[in-house]
C-alpha cells in the first residue's frame, strides 16, 4: 500500500525535473532571472548598505557630478542622491509592477475561465464587455483615471489591473472552449458537477501554463506603464519616486550636460523589462515541452 504514492510521485518529479533542466538550457531565461534578483537586491537591500535622505533637500548639493563628495551617480536638482533614488525608485516600480500584474492576471483568468466555459450569450456578453475595453487605447484609460484619483502606490496598482486583465481574459477564455469538451470535463458533469466546480478544478488548474507564462508579459507591462505615467507626471508624488518620474525628470535636464539623470533609470527600466521576458519566453519553453510529454 505504501509504495503506491511513491509511484505516483516519481513521474511527478520527473516532469518537475524536466521543466527544471528545460529552463536551464534557455540561457536568456538564466540571465533574466539573474536581472530580477539583481535588481530587486539592488533596490530594497542597497538602502540598507547605502543610506541617503531622500526626504529634505539640500540645494548647496544641486546637480553634481557622479563621484563628487561621495555620490556615485551625482545629484538632481534639488539635491538628492541619484544612486539612493535609483534604489527607492525601484521599489516602487518592481513593487507595483508584480502586484498589477498579479491583479490584472488574476481577474482575467477568471473572467476568461467563466466566459469561456459558460459559452452560449454568457460568453458572448463577457467577451463584448472585453473587446469594447480594448477598443479604448489603454494607456488614454490610465491617464484618465490617474488624472481623477491621487496617484499613490495602492492606487495605481488598482488604475492598471483593473484595465490589463482584458489580455489574459481572451487567452484564458480561448484555453477554457477547448477544456470544456475534454472527456474529464464531461465525465464530472455528466456526475452531476457544477460549472463552478468544472472552472475551479480542470479549467483553471489546466490553463495554468498559459496563466503563468502571460503573467511574466503583464509584469512587464505594468512596469512600463507605471513608466508611462510617471513620464507624463501621472505617478507617485514627490518625494517618493519610481524610474518612470526619474527619466521624465532628467530628460528636462539632459541638455544642459546632466546626463547622470537620464540614463541609469532608463537602463534599469529596460533592465527590468527585458529580465520578465526572458523569463517569459523560458516558461514557455517549460510548459510546451510538458504539454508534449502528455
């Protein structure tokens, strides 16, 4: 009796194992992994090493240059450190960035799930609902909802997810009209199950690697349109800041030579973003190979 469960595990682990080592040999989902952490390190471990103020300002330190008087990357021009702002600037973009892209994952895979499931004028109403969001330009529905409410970190986490989750809701919902008449699917229905069992238990759980995979795009989008807002000074008041405000900000100052104030945070944004695309384009990798072994 015991050695029952073990050997239902070995394939398991076996599938892990293989998903483990498919993901290694994507060399590019390596590096972005190593991106992610380096900068997630980078941004809320490093003010603990590298401690400045980035509350008061100090306009006798205004605008100088990196390696002056202990500042590595220089000053803006009010006077913080530009490599602390670098660092608080990154927890609110990565910050914001996983939690939208969380949201926004979330509420589309169970809006896509239903929909797609339910069929019938339940999915055509759903997907009506979807498609005239997406007919409206995204970034215009975040600008104006930026512009009604105060931007602050909870509030732009609810602005995007609540208008990113159109994407995943038409991926999901095309995974769930093909579950819906696999054999298992119609065996638990045909035992008397219901449509919320049939979407908790098989739908969602085998749309997972798609859920998964588009949840490293969503991230990545957040992140740039966390950017976007903040380059149009929809974003976070001072004196919080995110790269996104930092790049509008020294993109005012680049031409008169202070370059230190462009450059890093528009580095670390594309940084970023390309680290959740690789890793995207390796769970892709995981999950297509998993899908042909069964």
């Amino acid at each position: 009796m015991t050695a029952v469960p073990h050997e239902e595990e070995a394939p398991v682990r076996g599938m892990w194992r293989q998903g483990v080592e498919v993901f290694c040999e994507n060399r590019l989902a390596l590096l972005g992994v190593a991106l992610f952490v380096l900068l997630t390190l980078f941004s809320f471990l490093g003010p603990l090493f590298y401690q400045t103020d980035q509350v008061h300002t100090d306009l006798t330190k205004v605008y100088l240059a990196p390696g002056t008087e202990g500042h590595p990357l220089g000053t803006d021009g009010v006077g913080y450190d530009q490599l602390g702002r670098l660092m608080l600037g990154g927890q609110t973009s990565i910050v914001v960035g996983l939690a939208a892209g969380l949201l926004a994952t979330v509420v589309g895979t169970v809006w896509g799930a239903v929909a797609g499931f339910a069929g019938s004028w339940v999915d055509a109403v759903m997907m009506r609902v979807v498609d005239a969001m997406m007919s409206i330009p995204a970034l215009f529905l975040f600008m104006l909802m930026a512009s009604i409410v105060t931007p602050t970190v909870p509030m732009l986490i609810v602005i995007i997810g609540a208008f990113a989750w159109l994407g995943p809701a038409r991926l999901v919902r095309g995974e769930a009209l093909s579950l819906r008449t696999r054999e298992y699917v119609l065996a638990m229905r045909g035992m008397g199950g219901g449509g919320g069992r049939a979407v908790r238990r098989h739908i969602i759980p085998n749309a997972i690697g798609t859920v998964i995979v588009n949840a490293t795009f969503q991230v990545a989008d957040a992140i740039l349109y966390v950017a976007y807002l903040s380059f149009l000074g929809l974003g976070v008041p001072p004196p919080a800041a995110n790269w996104g405000g930092m790049l509008s900000d020294g993109l005012s100052d680049t031409f008169s030579g202070h370059w230190w104030l462009l450059y890093p945070p528009g580095i670390a944004i594309i940084l970023i973003v390309l680290a959740f695309n690789f890793i995207g384009d390796g769970l892709r990798d995981v999950f297509e190979v998993r899908l042909r072994r069964r």
